[in-house]
C-alpha cells in the first residue's frame, strides 16, 4: 500500500478544486488568491466552448439500479441498459482493481482518516493517498490511471469529490472513466448523500472491498450524473455538482468565519452550519439585512438576459440537497437546473420557503422575484464577488463565468 503524507489543512476542510482565475481560501486564514495561469491544467473545455460540450443525460434518467426487481418493474432505457452491460463487464473483468484517495475533509480530520488508513494497511494489494491538492489529485490518478484501476474510492468531503471529478473529466485519458465510489470523509458531504455510500467509511469501505472479491450485479446500483464545469473563458474549468451564489456564496464565508470562532462543543461541525444558516435566515425574514444584494446577469442555454440584484441562486445537477431540500419547481428535465430569487422578492413565507421543497404554488412567479430554470449552458455576468462550487471559492476573471455539463460520471453503491 501507499500513502502519500501531506500536511493538514487546519481549517479541516477540503481543498480547492482546481482553478478558474483567482481562489481564495476561507476561514480566519484564508489561502492567498492565485491565478489560473500559474498551474498547470489541460486546455480549456466542456462549458467554455459550447462546440465541443460533450453530450450528457438529461436528468430524469440518470438514475440507474442494477437490482433485476427494479429494472423489470420499468422498461429498459438505453441509459439502464448500457449501465447493465457495464456493469457485466466489470464483474467479468476479474479481479477488478480499486485504488482508494482520501482528502482532508472535517470527518477524516477528526479521526476517520486514522481508521480508514489502518484498515487500509491490512491490504497492500489497495493503493491508498492522501491528497492535499489538486496536484495530488492528478499524481495520483495519473498512476492509478496506468495500473488500470476499475473503481476508485474517494474518502472525503464534497471538494475533494469535486477534484477527483475534475481530474477524471479533464485528464483522464482513457474512453471511459472508472467507477466512483463516495464515501463520507466531509462536513455538509451533500454530494455523498445523492450519489454516496452509505453508513460509516471503515464499514462502506469493507462493504465495497467485499463486492469487488465477489461482485454480485444484484447488490450494486449504478447512479449516473452530470458534472457542472465550472470557468471562465481562456481558463479550465473546475467540475463539480452544486453552484451557490448571493446568499449561499456569503453565508458560506460567514458560516466558515463562524465555525472556526465558535468555542461551543460541536459548532465546528454540520451543526455548526445549521445554527449559523438558521440565524442568518432568521435574521433575513426580519430585516433583510444579513446579505447583501448580488448585482448579475445571467442567461440559460442562450435565453435571457435576466439581468437585478439577486438575494440568491444556485444551479446543480444532483437530484438530493442537503437536508433534503429540492428548491426547483419548473419541472424542466435539462441536467442543470438553476433557481434565483430576487432582492426584491415578495410572498417569502407563502412562496418562497414552500418553493425550498419543490413544490410550486401561485406565489411562486417572476413577478414576485422566484426565477427556475433548466439548461445546459448558463453565462453568469458577475462584476463583484464570486460563487461556492462544492464548498469551494471561485472568483471569475473579468467578471465572466460559464456554467455548462462538462461530462457524465457514474458512481457505484453497494
């Protein structure tokens, strides 16, 4: 087994994936700004030229289960299908081969990482790397890349799934990308929870080692889905599930500035997120006053411009939120969807907290300041600040940024 040493972030958080212009760090230290051109990357691609964006699933069917009970309860699309013949050919494809990265998220700070890493020194036929960095993200792809690694488990926090994606969907050479397997090593790990495995690392991680010495097909499930990238023109794009802007992009570095102060006993954890969230909402339905308008423009695959001063927005790809809301009522099945509210929104308590659910009503109206949409491209116009891909900062260069699918990946539970 390897094991890559790196030091620890003292924020415990995942690092930054990849760049697009300047990334700032956060925190009461955050990391100084650095630009794009300084770090190697790939040539630009996916959502900065809308020539070569690869094709991708819509999102009604990117779910795909291998239990033969579900499969025979539907008919078979060709996604199911394909996911199925994969599938057979990993289990025929023996001994299949899994190569383990580990980033630096909140619950492998706090002692995961320790017992990951133990069981992990049991099985040296598993390779295994802490990464700091997306430069350890790619020297560690690139080997498992040439050992020919089938499934690769990432233990860690929503950055660092949101690297190990960038990486796979920028520099992975071969046709097809291995499987992923999530397991919750994070703080809010809200990718984890749409696409993730289940329960503890140590026992996920047992679960999937004993699936691949004997893969059954009929106790996996294949989930498939879209990745945003994330760029501005000129610049690689970072990839990831779940952009917030406005509201989240502030209450993240509020929230992060929070949790690093706090000296009461778990505040440093997702607790700590929800009662700084709480407060701040709270303090938003009296007064209005805990963010600051966000000034933007922004168009959905070439339609708009929608051009105010937004309290908040936010587009994903992933079909679960954290704490299970789903603030996106259009019924649109394009694989990016995207709601903005207005500064100047009204009919919050009848409509807009009834819309965090999904569920529309009457109130729920762009007269009334609630926008939906779903898309493939979205250009965001974005003169000051900057938005939160996965928990992570991205500030736009020249105020320009692109949204658009960069790629499908398909992860595996068991």
């Amino acid at each position: 087994m390897h094991v890559t040493s790196v030091r620890r972030s003292p924020l415990g958080e995942s690092p930054v994936c990849g760049t697009t212009g300047a990334i700032e760090g956060h925190g009461a230290n955050p990391a100084p700004a650095r630009a794009l051109a300084h770090r190697p990357h790939p040539p630009p691609m996916g959502p900065m030229d809308a020539e070569t964006e690869p094709a991708a699933k819509t999102r009604d069917s990117t779910v795909v289960s291998s239990h033969a009970r579900e499969l025979s309860a539907q008919p078979e699309t060709a996604l199911q299908l394909s996911a199925r013949e994969r599938l057979h050919r990993i289990v025929k494809a023996r001994p299949l081969r899994i190569g383990v990265v580990s980033g630096l998220g909140y619950r492998n700070v706090k002692g995961s990482l320790e017992r990951t890493s133990a069981h992990l020194r049991t099985l040296p036929d598993i390779p295994h790397h802490v990464v700091e960095s997306p430069e350890d993200v790619s020297t560690t792809l690139d080997s498992y890349e040439a050992a020919g690694v089938d499934i690769i488990g990432v233990s860690g926090g929503d950055g660092t799934v949101s690297m190990v994606a960038t990486h796979l969907l920028t520099r992975w050479k071969s046709p097809t990308p291995p499987l992923v397997a999530v397991l919750r090593g994070g703080r809010t790990n809200m990718t984890a929870s749409d696409v993730g495995m289940k329960g503890n690392q140590v026992g996920a991680l047992k679960r999937l080692l004993a699936w691949t010495e004997n893969p059954d097909i009929d106790a996996a499930s294949l989930i498939e889905r879209p990745c945003i990238g994330v760029g501005s023109p000129g610049h690689a794009p970072s990839c990831g599930f779940f952009v917030g802007g406005g509201a989240i992009y502030q209450g993240s570095l509020d929230t992060w500035r929070f949790r690093d102060a706090s000296k009461v006993p778990g505040m440093r954890t997702g607790l700590g997120t929800a009662a700084n969230v709480a407060q701040l909402v709270g303090k938003h339905l009296w007064s209005r006053s805990a963010f600051a308008p966000t000034d933007a423009t922004f168009t959905v695959d070439g339609e708009g411009p929608k051009e105010r001063s937004w309290c908040v927005f936010m587009a994903t790809t992933l079909n679960r939120l954290a704490l299970g809301i789903d603030p996106f009522w259009s019924g649109n099945t394009e694989p990016i969807r995207m709601t903005a509210v207005a500064q100047e929104h009204k009919k919050l308590l009848r409509g807009g907290l009834v819309g965090v659910w999904g569920r529309r009503n009457r109130h729920l109206t762009e007269r009334n300041g609630y926008y939906t949409y779903g898309g493939r491209r979205i250009h965001l116009a974005l003169p000051e600040g900057g938005v939160t891909l996965d928990g992570e900062v991205i500030k736009p260069v020249n105020g320009d940024l692109r949204m658009g699918v960069a790629g499908n990946l398909t992860f595996i539970v068991v």
